[in-house]
C-alpha cells in the first residue's frame, strides 16, 4: 500500500465552484524501494503519482461524483491513468480514505 497526503481540488463545474477533498492509497504489485535501497533512482517520483492523479480529479463534475457508480467510475478512470502514465508502479486498487464534495 502507498499511502498519499490528502487533495483538495478544484472540480470542472463551470455554474459554480466546487471542491473534492479526497484521501488515497494505492495498492501496488511493486511497491517502490524504500530510500537508500538499491534501486532507488528507478522508484517512481510521487510527484508523477500525484499529478497523474490531480488530472484526472480535476476534469470530473460534482454531479458525476455524487452519483450513485461515481466513486466506481473515478477508480477505474484513476486506474487507466495510472496504467497509462506510470505502468511501472503496477497500481491494482485505488482505495479512498477520506472524500467530500464541496458544492
């Protein structure tokens, strides 16, 4: 499991603003290596994992958020960007830890 500082983001809803405050863990099948161990300048930058994540959160509406499958949905967006963007990291479950929407 990797565990990720909260988000707070912006949602693309155009009539008013509106806010996600979202937790997340991801369970890997190759965790990246530990600093210090061997291997370290191939482990995965969380800065890549975060703004994977940030492009995905902010192209979603609260509307579809709130929707009874939204939270589905959003994994399995989170998880085809994962496999996209960062296919080494081997990302197999999104896992939410804390998630609010802001209207």
């Amino acid at each position: 499991i990797m565990h990720l500082e909260g988000f707070v983001v912006n949602l693309a809803d155009t009539e008013v603003n509106c806010f996600l405050r979202v937790g997340i863990d991801l369970g890997l099948e190759n965790p990246p290596p530990a600093k210090g161990e061997k291997g370290e300048e191939g482990s995965v930058s969380t800065s890549r994992v975060r703004d994977t994540i940030l492009g995905v959160l902010t192209s979603w509406r609260s509307e579809a958020l709130l929707a009874p499958d939204g939270k589905q949905k959003l994994k399995t967006d989170l998880l085809r960007a994962f496999h996209e963007r960062v296919p080494e990291l081997g990302v197999r479950e999104i896992y939410f830890t804390d998630f609010l929407v802001q209207r």
